[in-house]
C-alpha cells in the first residue's frame, strides 16, 4: 500500500489509543470486525472515506485529526523520505518563525557534525 495509506493508518491507531479504546471496542462501535481495524492501521487495506466517517464519529474526531500526521511516531515504522519530510513539515507549520530559525540551525549544525563524523 502507500505511504499516505500507512500513515493514515498509523494515525488511526495512535488517536484510538489516546482514546483508550482496543481495536475491538472500536470495531463494535464502527460495527466492523476488529481484523478489519487491524488491517486499517497496519495500511494494508485503501478505507472507504464511508469507514473514515466511521472512523471520525467512533473516536469523536474531526477529519482534520485523521490526516493531521504531527505525532506519528517515526521509528515504529518504515517510511518513505517524502512522507517524513511532511511529517516535519506539519510539525514546523505550528512554530512561529523564530522557533522555525532555531530549529534550522540546530538541524543544520546536526548535519554537518553527521557530515563530519563527529
């Protein structure tokens, strides 16, 4: 599946859990099986934007919530470059401009240590 697909996904499950729901909880509420979520938030089916309403009025959530990618956490999976660009991209957009200066240059510093081998 895509990057956006395995994003969705992965956001999918970090609000349920914020939402102290298991995947059957929510599967019941959105009367879909609980392998189905599972598949969901693995990004291993393309939803429905029926089963992303579904999805919105089960966890009380807006549409915005479901693509808004801020607070995935990069490490648990494999991403695409592109898709971890956005990732900081939707992180930065928040900061006002001198937390946006800063932050690059400790990212610019960071990579030429990284260049450097230090």
């Amino acid at each position: 599946m895509s990057e956006f697909i395995k994003l969705v996904g992965s956001n999918i499950r970090e609000l349920r859990k914020a939402k102290g729901f298991t995947q059957a909880e929510l599967g019941e509420k959105m009367q879909i099986s609980q392998s189905y979520i599972g598949e969901i938030e693995r990004g291993q089916v393309n939803v429905s934007l029926e089963t992303l309403e579904k999805v919105t009025l089960a966890l009380e959530l807006s549409l915005f919530d479901l693509f808004n990618f801020k607070d995935i956490d990069i490490d648990e999976n494999q991403y695409e470059k592109e898709t971890l660009i956005e990732v900081h991209k939707q992180l930065l957009s928040e900061r006002n401009l001198n937390e946006i200066k800063m932050f690059h240059q400790i990212i610019k510093n960071i990579i030429k240590m990284v260049d450097h081998d230090i």
